[in-house]
C-alpha cells in the first residue's frame, strides 16, 4: 500500500487530501487486495480510461479502509453510490468528505 511520510500526512489532514493522493491510496489498497503492484493495478484501471472505471464491489470492498485512512464517513446517499463506479468519481467524494470535515471542525 502507498504509504505516505508523516510529513506528508500532516498536510493531508491540515489541507486535506487531493483527489490524486486519494486515487493513490486507492490503488494502493486495490493492489494489496489483489496481491500485484501498483504500477500493474494503476495500468488495469488506466485502460478503462481517465476515469479509472472498476467494479463497484471492488470499491465497497475497500471502503472501510478508505475511511479509516483519511478518518472520514462517506455518507450513504446516491451521489456516493454513483461515485462507486470509477476510482476518481469514489476519491472525488472523498476529498469533498475530507474539506466538509476541515471545515466543521
């Protein structure tokens, strides 16, 4: 998995994380599911497009992860479900979760 120096965590948790930094930690979790590299699983998704389209099981299946990653609760509603269909659509979400939570706090 992507795994970001402590620096680099301390600015994601003051600025927030960027869609990209999300999409890495994605594909980084996607890899270690899967047991192949990063470059491999980035290469897979790259071939559906800019979009990263993957399954939305896949997505689900590493939710949990996600939001215990950046400390975050994606809400269950339909903007949510739809983002479940592509890696940035779902890191897109993320990050808006991520600056609504800056925010409030």
């Amino acid at each position: 998995m992507t795994d970001f120096p402590t620096a680099a965590r301390c600015l994601m948790r003051v600025a927030g994380p960027t869609v990209e930094q999300i999409i890495d930690v994605v594909v980084g979790l996607l890899a270690d599911e899967r047991g192949q590299s990063e470059a491999d699983v980035r290469d897979d998704l790259e071939q559906g497009g800019w979009e990263l389209p993957i399954d939305s099981l896949r997505i689900v299946e590493i939710l949990a992860r996600v939001q215990q990653e950046f400390g975050v609760e994606i809400p269950a509603d339909v903007d949510s479900a739809r983002a479940l269909r592509s890696v940035r659509a779902f890191a897109e979400v993320v990050e808006s979760v991520c600056t609504t939570s800056d925010r409030s706090s």
